[in-house]
C-alpha cells in the first residue's frame, strides 16, 4: 500500500487481506489524515467504511472519552461498521461502542462509561443516549454521517441536526454517500468548511460489472416468474427486493412453501431475528434473502451473485442501491427485475437515470403458477390479494 500506516493497523490490515487499497480509500484518505472536512460519492462495496475508519484509528488518543461519531442510517449498517471499527483497530487500545434499538440500553451505557472513543450508531440510539446525559459529544474530534443520502431520504434531518448541534464548532466532518442530492448540498453549507469532494460516480450510473435485464411478465405471475427463474439459474447468493415489509414476508412464504428456501428481511423483526437472518445469509447457510430497501441497508455481503427486484423501487435512485449489492469489489453480477405492462414507465426513467438500456428478455409462455400456502389461499380466495385479476400483483 502507498500509504504508510503504524504498525497496529499494517498489522490488522494484513490479516484481513488488504493488499492494496481502493479508488475511494487512496482518495479520501489523505484528506481525512490532513484534517480535511470530505464529501465523498462512491458505489456500495467500494470500501467506504475502512476509507474512514483507517484514519480515525489512526488520529484518536488513549484518552477516555468519546473523539468520534459515526451515524448510520440503519442497525444492520451500524453493526456492519462497528464490526469493521473493531478489526481494523483489534491491536490498537481503540474502544468502539455500536449503538442501535432495539435492544436493551444497559449494556450500551456501561461500554459508554468504560472510555468508549468511537461511538457507531443509529440517530434514535444515539439522541436517547444523549438524552440520558450518558453520551457526551462536546469533545468529540470527528463527525462521520456513512450513507448520507439514505438518512436524509429517510427523514432523519432533524435528528443530524440536533445531533450535530451537540458537539463543538471545531471539528473534522465527514459525508459518504452514492447520491448528491440537493439536501446534502444543503447540509454541508451548514456545518461543513470548505470541504474536499471525491467523486467516484460518473454520469454513467449503471454498476460496473453488473449484468442488467428485465422480464415483462403477464399480470399476476410474477411469484411463478420468480420461482422459475430461481431454478433455472440456481444463484449462489441473491437478494430479491420487495416494497413493503408485508411483501416480504408474504414472498418469502410463498418461497419456502414452493421448494425454495428463503428468508426475510424487514423492520418489523426484533434485533434477535434480524441477527439469525443476517449471519445465516453471510455463513451461507441460506443462499436466498427478501428485503425491503431499509432493511438492506448494511448488507454488506460479499459474493451475492444475483439481485432480483420483485418490485420495482418507489424512488428510482434506490434502484442503484439494490444492484450495487452485487458485483462488488470487481466481482460480476447479474441484476434481473420483473416488471408488468403499467411499470415500464418507471423502468424507462430507471434507464434515463443510469445511462443504459436493460436487456429484454422472455419467459416460457408456459411458467406454471406456484402453490399458494394455506393462509395465503385463504386471503387469496376473500380479498383478491394474492389473486391473477385484480389487487397488489405477484
């Protein structure tokens, strides 16, 4: 690496396989280490996280007291990047602090009065904690917001500014983001100074490595569509996206109940759920998982070979974020979307927005239906929920 790093963090980065730093981590860290405030635009699995989890590790003290702040959008992505907090810094005296809902706060305010230095979390933990007088951040050197366009698109503005509002006016602010959006301009003016901008998302928006195609498929079939396409290429590791969290889970059924094992993935999970799920896609164990666009957020798996969007995305821009989950770190992927008649209007603005046009391709005129589970024939046969005339298709 061209960057000359102490020997803790050389040491850690060698164990965990870093032979040569990314695009995004040679550009933006110099500019964290010369205490530059950064604006930084970069795909999913580009390496974000180490790209400023490196330098903080590097520029905290010993002393006993919280010197950063990292807010993420969701707990998944906060865990993610307290555990990578955690590796890179296991030989150094760092002590980092993840904190999210959903479970219990007594352990959280214990690690907190220990000397915790880097605090990770979600805006609601770390407003309740700071409520409670257990988190102070008036001392705090950095400020990192990972996944800016998602916390902003996610209504958490307010939440950034009461929290921002709590530390002191000198202090190094870091933004990561895929997306540009007016907001983040708009933030960065308010508490940024004059900050650097690396910017490694080209007009071309469509993710490098990606195979991109697009099913139409006759009203009402798309669960059979699904279920066919499932078998015929027998993904490795897919990600299938749902709008709702009541998709998800009805799919997800609809999966098992057809041979294909499945879990989901969405808010409405307690912290204990969404673990087993998670660690059970990451061990491999279950090679398929349906989500909701919040509930991917820190998905942060490697080698997820396919991307399926069930439905597509009410914001388009999500539609970037669900097919940067595959073909990460100059991997190939392949992102399939199933779309009836009355979408391909938003499928024509998801072109415009990537710069490319998806593949067309055909299903067997004779894709058989899938077995409905009990409960959902049942709902099938009184609401037309489920059914191939008329309510929310499958």
């Amino acid at each position: 690496m061209n960057i000359k790093f102490s020997e803790p963090i050389s040491k850690a980065l060698g164990e965990l396989g870093f032979v040569e730093l990314t695009e995004v981590q040679k550009q933006a860290i110099p500019y964290i280490m010369q205490g530059e405030d950064l604006i930084t635009q970069s795909r999913t699995g580009t390496g974000k996280t180490a790209a400023f989890a490196i330098p903080i590790l590097e520029l905290i003290d010993s002393k006993p007291f919280v010197q950063a702040i990292v807010l993420t959008p969701t707990r998944e992505l906060a865990i993610q990047v307290g555990n990578d907090f955690k590796k890179i810094g296991k030989h150094t005296q760092a002590r980092v602090l993840v904190a999210y809902g959903g479970v219990g706060i007594g352990p959280q305010i214990e690690k907190l009065r220990a000397g915790a230095q880097i605090v990770v979390g979600t805006p609601g933990r770390i407003m309740d904690l700071m409520s409670r007088r257990e988190l102070d951040l008036s001392k705090i050197t950095f400020f990192v917001l990972d996944e800016a366009d998602v916390m902003l698109a996610m209504g958490f503005i307010r939440d950034i500014d009461m929290i921002i509002a709590a530390t002191p006016q000198r202090k190094q602010v870091m933004m990561f983001c895929v997306d540009f959006p007016e907001e983040i301009l708009s933030l960065a003016k308010k508490h940024m100074r004059y900050p650097q901008h690396v910017k490694l998302v080209s007009s071309e928006k469509s993710a490098q490595g990606v195979t991109q195609s697009f099913y139409m498929v006759q009203s009402g079939r798309k669960a059979g569509a699904l279920l066919y396409l499932l078998k015929q290429i027998k993904p490795d590791r897919a990600l299938i996206f749902c709008r709702t969290k009541r998709r998800v889970d009805e799919l997800a059924s609809i999966l098992n109940y057809n041979g294909i094992k499945a879990m989901g993935i969405q808010g409405d999970l307690s912290q204990a759920q969404r673990t087993r799920t998670m660690e059970a896609f990451k061990d491999g164990s279950m090679r398929i998982l349906v989500a909701t666009d919040v509930a991917s957020r820190g998905i942060h798996v490697e080698k997820i070979s396919h991307v399926f969007n069930y439905e597509l995305p009410y914001d388009i821009n999500y539609y970037i974020h669900r097919i940067g989950r595959t073909g990460r770190m100059h991997e190939v992927g392949e992102a399939i979307s199933l779309c009836y008649s009355d979408e391909m209007g938003t499928l024509g603005q998801i072109e415009r927005l990537i710069g490319t046009t998806l593949q067309e391709r055909n299903l067997p005129a004779n894709t058989p239906a899938p077995r409905f589970p009990a409960r959902t024939e049942e709902r099938q046969r009184f609401t037309g929920r489920m059914g191939f005339r008329r309510g929310p298709r499958y």
